[in-house]
C-alpha cells in the first residue's frame, strides 16, 4: 500500500469515526431531550387523561399520542437551545483552540444539528402534531372493524387530505405572490422554475419528476416561513395580555407596603372610634 492510498484510508477512517461520533452525540442529546420533556408533561398532564382509562384501545391511542407530543416538545426544546448551543460551542473552541476534549465542538456537528432540527420541525409541525390530534378523535370509519388499524386508517386519509390542501393552498399563493413569470406560469402545469412554458427561440424541456425537490426546496420552507410568522404574531399578541394579566393576579396575591401612610392620623381616628363606641355602651 502505497503512501497515498494509506492517507485516503485515513481520511476516510477518521470521517468515518466523525460521523459515528456525531450521531452519538446527536442520538444521546435527543434523548435527553425526550425524557425531560417526558417528565414535564406528565407531571402537568391530568392524572385522568392516560391513567384511569380501562378500554385497552383508548390506553394504547393516549400513549402513542403521549409519546409523539413528546417527540415534538423534544424537538421544538432543542430548537430553542440550539442557538445558544452554537454561541457557546463557538465561545468554547475560541477559548480552547487546541484542547483534545473539545474536538467534539465542531461545524459539522453545528451543522448536522441545524439540519436535523428543520427536518425534525418540518416533520412534527406538519405531521406528527395534527396526526396526535386526528388518532385520539378518531373512531374508524363507517362499518370497519373498530380496532387501532382501523383508527390509523381513518386518521391517515384525513391526515392526507389535509396535506394535500394545505400544499394546495401554498402553491397557489406561492404562484401569486410570485414577481416572475416562471413563478405565475407553474399555476398552468409547470412543476417548478423552468418546467413550464415555452416560446418560439426556448422550446420547452422534458419534464422531469422535480415535485419532491420543489416541495422540499421552495413550498415546505415556504409552508415553515408562513406558520412560524403567524406563531410569532400570535407570541406578540398573547404576550402583552399575558403580563397584564400576571401583574393584576400578582397585584391581587401580594400585600400593597403602607410606607406612605400616616401613623398619627390612624391612632386619632382609632382613638374616636374607641369614644364612640364607649359612648354607645
């Protein structure tokens, strides 16, 4: 073996050795993760919701539906942590160029992080929640056989109906917010950019089965972009009224101070209320 195979073979070692350590560290934070949020919503869950069920069907709908709001808590909690975790891992590389134990913290990892927690987030958001709420208000259709299956059924044609208009209604106004005449021409057939439409010197080209990487390319993040924008209205909204509320509930609780009040004044007006109600007996 000569020298540059022998240096390939250790590149290739040590990228292998990367990504098994990088999968690690992912696989061992996200169940961390997964049990902390376990831990949060069963202790803030109603006792009555998953424990005193006796039907075995309903026992088993509430734990698969426990288990993906977890899942989803999970993801939306490293989405939270993620960025400070790249300030901090940045902070600590700068601090310790060289360190042996922080060879751990580096942009591959950064990056594999950010890309599993918009593929996870995509995935909860559009998927997994309204799944969780579509399996418990399920009951299997009209003369199936009750049973979970039929359950996953029905909630899977619902769940794909959804889908499906909901990419409708993005695709649509993704063509008519669109500036260019690629964008408005996909409502006439065209898969994506440049699939559609021809003209005398440009002859149109072969379609290509491009739907999949238009979804993952333009419309999902698109679909992100629209639904974390109306979260953040919804979070500015709530968030006034929030405080408001907080302080009037505090306000109520706690016990005003009387530093400004005068104490003279109190004794003489007790001290007439003692006369008269002397005067009286």
């Amino acid at each position: 073996m000569g020298p540059a195979e022998h240096d390939a073979l250790a590149l290739r070692e040590q990228l292998f050795h990367q990504r098994v350590r990088e999968s690690l560290i992912c696989t061992l934070l996200f169940v961390a993760l997964y049990l902390l949020c376990h831990c949060i919503i069963t202790h803030f869950k109603k006792h009555t919701d998953f424990a005193e069920v006796h039907d075995d069907e309903d026992a088993a709908v509430n734990r698969i539906a426990l288990a993906l709001c977890t899942f989803t808590l999970a993801v939306a909690l490293g989405a939270v942590l993620l960025l400070p975790f790249s300030i901090i891992s940045n902070e600590v590389l700068l601090r310790f160029p060289r360190s042996y134990y922080m060879r751990w913290l580096n942009g591959s990892l950064v990056h594999g992080l950010w890309n599993l927690v918009f593929l996870f987030s995509n995935l909860s958001l559009v998927f997994l929640m309204p799944f969780a709420y579509f399996f418990t208000e399920s009951e299997g259709f009209a003369g199936s056989k009750k049973g979970i299956k039929a359950r996953v059924h029905e909630t899977s044609v619902v769940l794909l109906l959804l889908t499906l208009l909901v990419l409708g209604m993005v695709w649509v106004a993704s063509a008519l917010l669109a500036r260019d005449a690629a964008g408005r021409e996909s409502l006439h057939g065209g898969c994506c950019h440049g699939a559609g439409g021809s003209s005398a010197t440009h002859p149109a080209p072969r379609r290509s089965p491009c739907l999949p990487a238009a979804l993952w390319q333009c419309y999902l993040p698109y679909l992100y972009s629209c639904l974390s924008l109306l979260g953040v209205l919804l979070l500015l909204l709530c968030t006034p009224l929030g405080l408001s509320t907080m302080f009037t509930v505090t306000g109520k609780l706690l016990a005003k101070p009387r530093l400004l009040e005068d104490l003279d004044e109190q004794l003489s007006c007790t001290r007439f209320e003692e006369a008269s109600m002397s005067r009286r007996i």
